[in-house]
C-alpha cells in the first residue's frame, strides 16, 4: 500500500478543516432557510424533525414590507450600468497611462494609487452634498455614478497592470500598417484582455452588489431600495422569523455567486495573467 507523504497528509488535514469551517455557517444559513421557523428554536443542527421546503424564499420574495424580488430587480438595474461605465472609462484611463508620455504622468499613476486608500465614510458628507445639488439624490443615476466613481482607480491600476502583459510588438506592428492609437486599443488590446477585462466586471459587479452604505446615504424611497437595503427590514420590532431573513440572504448572495460561477475561467485567468509577465 502506498504511504502518504506526511507533509500532503498535513495540507489535506488543514484544507479540509478551512473548507469545514467555511461551510459549516452557510449551512446553518441553508437549514434555517429550508425549514419552518419551529424546527429551528432548538438549534438548526437539531435533524428530527426535518421539513423541507421553500416556503421561505417565497415569503422573502413577495415579502409585505420589504419584497425582496423588488430590491434584486432594482439592485440589477443598477449593478449593471455601474459594472460597465467604470470599466469602459477605466480601461481608457489604464491604457493612456501605460501606453502614452505625458506630462505629470508619474505623479497621476501616484493620486491613483493613493485614491484607494480613501475609505467611504470620509467622503460620505461631500459626496451627498454634491449630488444633492444636481438633484440626484434618492436616484439610481447617482448610486451608479457613485459606485462607477469608486470603482474608476483600483479599476485603472488593475487592468494597466494587466494590459502591460501584453506584446508590445503586435501593437507596433499594428501601427505600422497603419493603425491609430484608438484601433489598436480597440481591435487588438481589448479582445486581447478579456480575461482581464471578465475579472474587473466580476469584482465590480460583486462590490455594487454587496454594497450597503451608499445606497444607504443615496436612496430612500421604498420602491427604489436595493436589495442590501431590504434584508434588514424584515426583522420585526419584537419577533425576526430567521427563515424568512436567511432565505432573503441566500436569494441576494445568488447574483454574484452565479457570476463567479460563469466567469471562474476567465476571472482566475486575469487575476494571475499579470503576475506571470
């Protein structure tokens, strides 16, 4: 019988304690969405008795106060645009600044950088005060130019770092027969960096979607709040039914788990494609 090396019985045994530690919360989440709210007062581990059913999710989704099928629709409606602006703009930003000299261009690459560490909270009161005197305020085009805004220098410093993989040569090439800078970003550079390019809107995506404190400050009509928003109005002010609040949770971690699910290929490929140059 062949023995197993100790040191791959030791990455075995860790991996699989991490995997159970990670699991074991999302399945009390899936139990306690699955089943009636008294099977769940003794623990949701306790196994007997077992009803299943999706009772939940419905009862999240058309939820009377809060309808949690209403803040995923509106969540869409602005995840979406706030995924594909930034990285339309940002892929511009990231390109112009590898590809071309220009004045101060070390110094702006610098602001970039320095950008990220700017936390949400510190731009919160100015941030609001801005858009309220555009009137965009209670708005989806404010959320989506907020989340696009926040998203535009880690975006910028993500895809230049991927974009410096590529050759060199083929766009010289391209230049050379002919080509200006907007066909060689447009013909060659992009389709080249859809790895790249699936990595950043996944991240994004991701982030608009998990987002609470913006579209906290920005939205406030109850017809228009995302998705984040609703999942705390469904506790009740002397009772919380924890299946309605765990089904409502799953339904709104599906988006984003789904995205990764369709992009796992080329969202692993971008992250690591420039790390690998």
């Amino acid at each position: 019988m062949r023995r197993i090396p100790s040191h791959r019985l030791v990455h075995h045994v860790v991996v699989w304690t991490v995997g159970l530690i990670w699991i074991v919360p999302f399945l009390g989440i899936l139990m306690s969405a699955l089943r009636p709210q008294s099977e769940l007062v003794h623990g949701w581990w306790r196994l007997s008795p077992l009803t299943l059913s999706l009772e939940n999710f419905a009862r999240a989704w058309n939820h009377p106060t809060a309808p949690v099928g209403e803040g995923i629709r509106n969540s869409l409606f602005m995840v979406i645009p706030a995924t594909i602006l930034p990285l339309l703009v940002s892929s511009l930003a990231a390109y112009g600044l590898l590809r071309f000299h220009f004045p101060l261009r070390g110094p702006l690459s610098l602001l970039i950088v320095l950008l990220l560490a700017i936390p949400q909270q510190m731009v919160a009161v100015p941030l609001f005060r801005f858009l309220r005197d555009l009137g965009l305020i209670n708005t989806y085009t404010g959320l989506i130019l907020a989340h696009s805004a926040w998203a535009l220098p880690w975006m910028t410093m993500f895809l230049r770092n991927y974009f410096a993989t590529l050759p060199l040569e083929v766009e010289e090439a391209a230049s050379i027969d002919g080509a200006n800078s907007l066909q060689i970003f447009t013909r060659i550079v992009l389709p080249s960096s859809l790895p790249g390019l699936a990595s950043a809107a996944a991240l994004q995506l991701t982030w608009a979607w998990n987002d609470f404190f913006l579209a906290l400050i920005l939205i406030y009509d109850p017809a228009k709040l995302v998705a984040t928003q609703r999942i705390p109005l469904l506790r009740g002010q002397y009772h919380i039914d924890w299946g309605v609040l765990t089904a409502a949770s799953i339904l709104t971690m599906a988006i984003p788990v789904l995205v990764f699910a369709l992009l796992q290929r080329s969202y692993i490929r971008g992250l690591i494609g420039w790390t690998l140059k």
